[in-house]
C-alpha cells in the first residue's frame, strides 16, 4: 500500500462491544500500514481479546486499556468489560462503567494529543472533551449510515413538530425527513422493544445512551460503508446534519492486514474444510449469528426443525448457549447426520463463507456478518433479533441481496416452514435467480479491494487536510 504523505496520530474509542472493537482494529492496521500511527483505547479485558498485531506495524500501533474502577462497574457482573459478557438488560451497567472511563481517557488525550479521535454512539460528552483539548472528532459508525437517518431526528427537523416521533406506529415507516421511496421501518414487535427501552427489571434502572447528542456533535461522519451500498443514505446524512460524510468503505477481508501464518493448517479448520470439500460447489447453507445472540428455546427449535424440512446441506456455527436448558430438538443432530453439521464452538467464519460449496449464508444480520456474505457474493437468508440488524435486513431485503425469514408482526415468531421456504427461494427456486445475481454482482463490488482502498485514501486525506491546530 502507498503510504499517504502526512503522518497523522489518530486515537479510536470505541464502545465496549467486540463488534465495535473489531472493526476499529482492522481500520487501525490499515492506516498504520499507510504510515499513520495509532492509539485504540479500550479496557483490560477487550483489548486482551485482540489479536496479535503485526509485527512489521507493532512501532504504529498502541493498544491502551483504561480499566473501570470499582465505583464505575457497581451491578456488573466480576470481569464484565463488554456487551459479549453481559445480558441485554445489564447494558445500562456498561455504559455507566463507558461513561466512568471519561477522566482516564481525559489524561490520556492530554499526555499524548492525537490530530483526530474516532468515537462511537455512546460517548456523547467525548467530543466537547475532545474540542476542549484541540483534537478533532470523527463519528465513526461501525454499521450503515441509515441507522442515524433512520432514529435520529435531526436538529434542523426541530422545530417542526411534525418531525416528533411519539407514537409506536411512527417507526414503522420512514421519517418525514427521507425524500426518496424507501422501505426501511420497523415491525410492531421491534417498536414494542424499542418503547420498552433497555433496563434492567429488578432495579428499574434505563440506558440512557444520548445519540443526538453523539451524533451531532462531531467535524464529520464516517462509516463502515460504501455509496455502492446506500449512497442515498450517505448523501442524505450529510444533507440533513449539514456534515461532511467520508465512509472508509466497507473494510473488505481482502483490504484487511492479517498476521502472516494465521491458523492456516490449525486441525479444526481442516475438519471443517474436509466436510465442506465433499459438498457440491454453492450447495451449502451457513449458518451463524455473531458472537452474541443467544437463540430462545421456541426459535432454536424452529430453525433447526426448518433446517430439516428443507433437505439442503448446511453448517451451523451454533455457540455454547450461556442457558444450558435450551438444547436443539431431541434426534435432531441424528437425523440430519447425513447432510448437516452443527459446531458449538467459535469457528473460522471467513474461511467456511469463503469456500466454494457455500451458496447461502443465513444470518442474524450483524453488521460484520453482512459485509463478509456480500463479500463472497452470497446469498443472505435473515433473521434480525437488534434494531440495527432489523434495519440491515430491511434495505437488504428491497435491493434483492438478501430474503427475510417472515415473523408475526405481534410477537416476531417464525415458523420452521418459513425457514425451510426461505431457504430453498434463496438457493434452488428458480424464483431466486434475482438474489443469487445481485449478490454475485454486489461480491465483486465488495471484494474490489482498490476500490475500498480509494476510499480509506479519501477519508485519510480529509484528516491530513483539517489537521488541528498545532497543540503546545
Ligand atoms: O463462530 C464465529 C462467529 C462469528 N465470527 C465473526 O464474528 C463477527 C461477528 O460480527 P457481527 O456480524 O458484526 O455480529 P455480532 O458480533 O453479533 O455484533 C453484534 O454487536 C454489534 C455491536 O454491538 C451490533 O451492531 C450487532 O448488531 C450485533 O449483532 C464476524 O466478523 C464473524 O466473522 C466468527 O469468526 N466465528
């Protein structure tokens, strides 16, 4: 890679998810390798979850833990340092402890003052602290760009009134302010959760994430995106919070800088990689849900009974579940023997999406997940549990890349016969030949490595163009 001319000190804080710190790592590697040095900042136990950095970029890159004093982790559980290690209903726990890591992170900024910061949706006080000290801010979301178009309310909406969304059936549809047809809305179970707000039942105690306020206070956007993805979004954001918008594209596999001998002969990829060898080339379903979700009984068995009704080859990465009650339906993993492979353990996802006898990938719609089914240009099935997610699916589903497993609208049940439907549409029916083009043609779009090159090359001579004022 060409190394861009200025070198920049960028510092990335992002919240405390691996799926948010993942993806800041992989973008770190990538403007360290073009010359710019780093710091990403985060807590012990998170950045211990990293992997290795290169060695050729070990010089450029910092990794710094800021860790969450006793008075900031009151009501998480010991060692709890990210969302993958709590239950939904504890987030409001984590943020507090996010929130707690503002004086350290203060000290840190002032000791070593990068040119930039890249911050997430839950830091909302990080950009004044930021300006406070001279360092800009870039916002820098790890999923599509429509999310911010979608729940935000832009300031300039304010003072109309019609822009207000109260009521649950405002969501469902788009807001007032996107110009264009879109389909992109929630369903009434989605809204249900939504108003229900995120707390914690037995104490009562709410999230209280400010995304206004984090949104709207930065010097610009970027994204995990392209404009061959929703540049209908992109343009839009920038139009309605009057910000500049420069996404790093969408951080393809082929852009990313892994360490030289990764695992490439480690024996559980091997296994994996005979069973998949045996199977006809696109004949396979892959199934995998990220490194979170937790599938309830009624939905485990759901799937996996519609897995058998469908009669196609598939490999599920299905995890340990943390409850140890909900188990997949008796002599199931017997009757599919034959034709299916269910791993309970964390597995080689590019490796197995990337292997000729994938033809679909049926997914929880989980931003890195979408990204690297695109990328091999395969089929997405989806079934979203988040509101981002949900959305993902949605604008997936209308550009024909992807077919949403059918819900009730009341309560988001599915059935297994709408699994087994699902996908058969997106790998044999005829009827599916549109998803199984536009997939094809939206890989090679995502896999061109130069053209995401191009755009992390724009975003970083847009930091090198507005570097702060020189800090004494
Ligand atoms: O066995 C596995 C399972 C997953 N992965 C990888 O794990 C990542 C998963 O990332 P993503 O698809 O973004 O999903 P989650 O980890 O589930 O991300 C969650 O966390 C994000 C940040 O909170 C949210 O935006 C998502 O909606 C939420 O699904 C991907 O790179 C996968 O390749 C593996 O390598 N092996």
């Amino acid at each position: 890679m060409a190394k861009t001319d200025k070198q920049l000190h960028i510092a990335m804080f992002p919240w405390l998810a691996m799926g948010h710190i993942y993806p800041n790592f992989e973008l770190a590697k990538i403007f360290a390798q073009k010359g710019h040095s780093i710091t990403l900042i985060s807590t012990p136990r998170n950045i211990g979850r990293l992997p290795q950095v290169p060695s050729h970029l070990e010089h450029l890159i910092k990794l710094v833990s800021l860790p969450i004093l006793p008075k900031h982790r009151e009501n998480l559980p010991d060692n709890a340092e990210s969302s993958n290690d709590i239950t939904p209903n504890q987030i409001p726990y984590l943020k507090m402890a996010y929130d707690g890591l503002q004086e350290s992170l203060s000290q840190l900024l002032k000791s070593s003052p990068p040119d930039w910061i890249l911050y997430d949706f839950a830091s909302e006080w990080l950009p004044p602290l930021a300006r406070s000290l001279q360092v800009q801010c870039v916002f820098f979301g790890i999923s599509p760009a429509w999310n911010i178009c979608f729940f935000d309310t832009p300031k300039a909406q304010l003072g109309n009134a019609a822009a207000f969304r109260t009521k649950p059936e405002d969501y469902l549809r788009p807001p007032q302010w996107v110009p264009f047809h879109s389909n992109i809305g929630l369903k009434p179970y989605e809204v249900k959760k939504m108003f229900e707000g995120i707390s914690d039942k037995e104490t009562g105690n709410t999230v209280s994430f400010n995304f206004n306020k984090a949104v709207s206070d930065c010097d610009f956007f970027s994204f995990r995106s392209c404009n061959e993805l929703e540049s209908e979004w992109l343009n839009l954001l920038a139009e309605i919070y009057k910000k500049p918008v420069a996404p790093v594209g969408v951080i393809p596999p082929s852009c990313q800088v892994r360490v030289v001998d990764e695992e490439d002969n480690n024996t559980e990829w091997l296994k994996i990689k005979s069973w998949l060898d045996k199977q006809q080339p696109g004949s396979v379903v892959y199934i995998a849900f990220g490194s979170e979700l937790e599938l309830g009984q009624q939905d485990l068995t759901e799937l996996a009974l519609g897995l058998e009704l469908s009669g196609l080859p598939f490999f599920w990465a299905l995890k340990k579940q943390r409850d140890s009650s909900v188990d997949l339906p008796d002599g199931f993993q017997d009757r599919i023997s034959d034709r299916g492979v269910v791993c309970k353990d964390w597995v080689p996802q590019l490796k197995i999406l990337a292997h000729e006898s994938i033809g679909v990938y049926f997914t929880h719609c989980g931003p890195g997940s979408v990204i690297e089914g695109l990328h091999f240009g395969r089929v997405l099935v989806m079934l979203p549990y988040l509101l981002d997610q949900a959305l993902f699916a949605r604008v997936l589903e209308e550009k024909k890349l992807g077919i949403e497993i059918p819900r009730n609208e009341e309560d988001g049940s599915f059935t297994r016969n709408s699994v087994a439907k699902s996908l058969r549409l997106a790998l044999i029916d005829v009827e599916g030949s549109i998803y199984r083009e536009k997939a094809k043609k939206m890989g090679l779009l995502f896999s061109d490595k130069d053209r995401h090159e191009e755009y992390i090359n724009k975003f970083l001579e847009r930091l090198q163009n507005n570097k702060a004022p020189s800090k004494n």
